[in-house]
C-alpha cells in the first residue's frame, strides 16, 4: 500500500513537471522549504537549546579519541627518538673502530694484534671493509629514521593544533549556548511581566469604601456644626476684653505694650 502511494506520488510530480516545466519544480522546492522552515520555528526554543547541548557533549568522544591518538603517537615518537639515539650511539662507536683499524692498515705493518689474538694485514683489511660497509648502511638507516621522525613530529604538532582548537571551539560553543540560554530566560521574563495582570477590583473596592466614608464624616461633622451655630439668636457668651492684651502685661510687670504708647501718643 505504501509502495503504491509512493509511485503515484512520484507519477504526479512527474506529470506536474512535464505539464508546467521548471516553474512547478521551483514551487515544489519553495513549498518544501518553507515547510521544512516552519517545522523548525515550530520547534520550542528551549527545546533547541537543550539539542544544541546534546551536540556539544557529543563531540566528547571525538575528542577523547584524538587524544588517545596523540598520546600513542607521542609514545611511539619518544620510542624512536631513544632509537635514533642508541643508534647514534653505535654508529659513533663504529666510527672510532674505524678510524683505528684504517690508522693501523696506514702503519706499513704486516701482523696486527687485537685482544690477545694475531691478524694478517688481509684480515684486518677485510674486515675494515665490511665494518665500513655496515656503518654507511647504519649511517643510512639513521637518516632514514630522521626523517620519519621529522615527519611524525611535525604531524603530531599538527594534530595537537587540531585538537586544540576543536578543545577551543567546544568551549566557545558552550559559552554561545550558556548566553542563548540567559537571553531565553531573559526573553521568558518579559513576556511574564507583559502578561501577568493584577486583579485589583478588591483594591478599587476598598477604595470607594474608603471615599464613601469620608463623604459621611464630612457630612455627619458639617451637621454638627449646624447644630451648634442657630442663626438669628442674640448671643450670650461673654467676648474677650479689648485690653487684655495690656492686662497680661501689667499682670506680668512687662509694662506698657507698644501698641497703648502709640495711642497715648
């Protein structure tokens, strides 16, 4: 069944592309993208994050592997290395046995004495040549390992810079992702602030109330002050004297106020 739907889904695209030519295959591919494009808008931010993290730690692995190799390879280079020297060694040790056996041969004697045994001049003549000849193969193969070791050496160098920088950008990645994540938090925030609302009816309530009461104490005390005030009575309460000021001030022995001077005056 799903075998049929795929070919006649296949057949009307290839029907479509035959009828309308490149400009069906160019809505295809537009219609293709964009849904590709909204599927991935759709995707949750956070949800993205957390797949961009996944990412990261995945390339774990990849590093631990490179430095397992590299650790081998310095390994094997230092084992070289002590090759070459050991070599080197020899090879200088053979030169010297050389040079002694060569002097020798140059000193016109026919007999040579080595280690408590006697040897002909064609002996020892024999045997320079192929001590020569193992030392020039030696001398040989010592170039040879150089230049291996040259080689392996740069190429270690050369994937320790690797693996630093992959170390680098892993711990940029990091970083980027740490930063998308606070602007996330960031951006959630605001949209809690933009939507949170208040129910402050009960506030507005109370605060009638409050507004109703004070119109009542208002108006209960302007009635008070009705009752106490009856217009059109002849009041009976005695007023304060015009000179009481000048009674405090004899009472007191303060003298005269100024204002008594000047009417005397």
């Amino acid at each position: 069944m799903v075998k049929r739907v795929l070919l006649i889904g296949g057949g009307a695209v290839a029907l479509v592309g035959v009828c309308f030519g490149g400009t069906a295959i160019s809505y295809f591919r537009t219609s293709a993208n964009y849904v590709s494009e909204s599927v991935q808008n759709a995707v949750p931010i956070e949800f993205q994050i957390d797949r961009a993290r996944q990412m990261i730690a995945d390339l774990e692995p990849q590093v631990r592997r490179n430095r397992h190799v590299i650790a081998k390879e310095e390994a094997e280079l230092e084992h070289l290395g002590k090759r070459i020297e050991s070599a080197d060694a020899r090879a200088e040790k053979d030169k010297e046995n050389l040079l002694r056996l060569n002097a020798d041969l140059t000193s016109g004697d026919d007999v040579f004495r080595y280690a408590g045994r006697s040897y002909s001049r064609d002996q020892v003549k024999a045997d320079l040549a192929n001590r020569f000849k193992r030392y020039k193969t030696g001398e040989s193969t010592i170039e040879s390992l150089q230049r291996v070791y040259d080689a392996r050496s740069r190429g270690l160098e050369a994937a320790r810079e690797k693996l630093d920088g992959l170390i680098a950008a892993q711990r940029q990645l990091v970083v980027e992702v740490e930063n998308l994540e606070a602007q996330r938090q960031m951006v959630d925030a605001a949209k809690t602030s933009a939507t949170y609302h208040f129910d402050d009816s009960k506030l507005g309530r109370v605060k009638e109330l409050i507004a109703d009461l004070q119109i009542r104490l208002d108006t209960e005390r302007k009635m008070v002050d009705a009752e106490v005030y009856t217009p059109g009575e002849i009041p009976l309460d005695e007023v304060a004297p015009e000179d009481v000021v000048d009674q405090v001030s004899e009472y007191f022995g303060l003298g005269k106020p100024k204002s008594a001077a000047l009417v005397q005056q």
